[in-house]
C-alpha cells in the first residue's frame, strides 16, 4: 500500500470517536437498566428473568455455552468498535429532524435484513431447507426462553447477526454521510435491548400488556416451534407486511407443559462428539 492510501485511512480512521460511542453505550446501558428497576412491573419481570438464567447456569453444557460467547463477544466488539465504526462516526452537528429520521432508519433496514436472514437461512421454507438451520438449532434449544437465552447461541449466528447490524450502518453512510456518536449511541442501545427483551419471561397480566407484552410472547411463540413465523425482531411489521405472523394457534405451537419440558430436557443434552 502506498504512504498516501495509509495517511487517507489514518485520517478518515476515528478510533476515538468510537471509543466514546463504546464507552456511553455502557455507561447509559448501566443507567438505563437502573432506572427500568424502579418500575414494579420490570422489576418482577428482571427477577423471573435471573432466577430462571441462575437455574439454566447450573446445567455445563448451558454455561459453556454462554462462556463461548462470552469469549468470542471480545471478538466481533473489537472488530466493530476497532475497524467498522470509525469510518462511520462524526461529531458534527446535524438538523434536529434528521436524527430520529436516521435512528428509524437503521433499525429499520437492519430489521428487514435480519427478517429475510433469519426466515431463509435459519429456517425451513415450502421445499426447501435453510441451509443454516443447523447453527440456529443451538438458540432453539431454549424452548421457552429468558432475557439470557438471547445469548445462547452458536458464535457464528451471533456473528451474523451483529455484522447484519454494523452493515446496515455502513452502508447507510453512503446516503447520509457519517453517523453522529450520540444517534449511533441510541440505536445501538434500542437493537440491543429490543432483542434482549424479545426473549424476556414476562407476565402479561402483570404490567404493559399492550405491545411491550406483546413483541416478547410472539417471539416465545417463535421459540416454541422451529418454523412458526414471528422473524422480524425490531418490530412486527415485516411479518405482517409477509404474511408470517404467528399468535401461538398454529399446529405445533400449543403444547403441554410437559411436553415442552420433556423437549427441552432432550434439546439440552450434550451430544456425543
């Protein structure tokens, strides 16, 4: 490479700007969660939730699992947050109007790449066979999931999912130039802890039984069969816009309590290598 290429990428390469986007993830992340505890309804829902994750850790191959990730998260963050988002972010002001314009906008085209993603690599379709259903089977494992079972995964599905999100960034630069830190901050926020709530046990009756309620138990629909529509995870609209969505009274999805605990008992066995 020549010295002249090597200054333009030092140049356009502002790792510090996404150390900071790196750093006030964290911080409001820690905030945010802070302030939900203070509503009953998403405390109880917080103590289900690490109860359940407590009982699952105790099983090695759950906890082996999860420390994989755990592992392989350093990883795809370094990665991200080292050589994709610093071409990406500015701290130049934009026109107040465009921020929530864009923040819809990212989480929007993810979302539909995650849909088509996930219904036609992931699982089967009419004839035909997803030709990565093997690596999403290890997330399927967990039948009726928790808040932690977002993470259970196979790495490289978590790969794909995290590079589906950091794409639609880079290639949202094309049309709106670079990103402000602090929008990138909000959205990063809004995709992790959307997916992260999709999975959460929660108690319908209890508090938020409109759409709040609504996103996780269509997604634990999803969970209880391998092929029940619900693929979208931002929001429901795709899988109205394509016809699948799923409200848990297809066959296969009304099991008995027994039933579903007998599956995932088997799910979780390790297998022999």
């Amino acid at each position: 490479m020549s010295s002249a290429f090597n200054e333009t990428i030092l140049q356009t390469w502002a790792i510090h700007l996404s150390l900071l986007a790196f750093v006030a993830i964290a911080l409001a992340s820690r905030l945010g969660a802070a302030a939900v505890r203070l509503v009953p309804g998403f405390r109880e829902a917080e103590v289900l939730n690490k109860e359940t994750a407590k009982a699952k850790l105790a099983k090695p191959a759950y906890l082996e699992n999860m420390m994989w990730n755990r592992k392989w998260h350093f990883v795809f963050t370094g990665v991200i947050f080292g050589i994709i988002l610093p071409f990406c972010l500015t701290l130049e002001p934009d026109v107040w109007w465009m921020y929530p314009v864009q923040i819809v906008t990212i989480l929007m085209v993810y979302d539909f790449f995650y849909y088509w993603t996930h219904r036609m690599l992931f699982h089967d379709t009419p004839g035909r066979v997803g030709p990565l259903k093997w690596m999403h089977a290890t997330h399927h494992r967990q039948l009726n999931p928790c808040r932690m079972d977002s993470g259970y995964l196979n790495p490289l599905e978590s790969a794909i999912g995290l590079g589906l999100y950091v794409l639609t960034i880079a290639l949202l630069t094309l049309v709106f130039g670079r990103f402000h830190v602090g929008m990138i901050v909000v959205t990063w926020i809004a995709f992790q802890q959307i997916n992260l709530h999709n999975h959460d046990l929660w108690d319908r009756d209890r508090f938020a039984g409109g759409y709040i309620a609504t996103m996780a138990e269509m997604h634990h629909h999803h969970h209880s069969r391998f092929t029940g529509g619900n693929f979208a995870t931002i929001t429901l609209l795709y899988d109205w816009m394509f016809g699948t969505l799923d409200y848990g009274k297809g066959p296969g999805v009304k099991v008995s309590q027994e039933e579903r605990l007998a599956k995932q008992s088997q799910a979780e066995l390790p297998t022999e290598a």
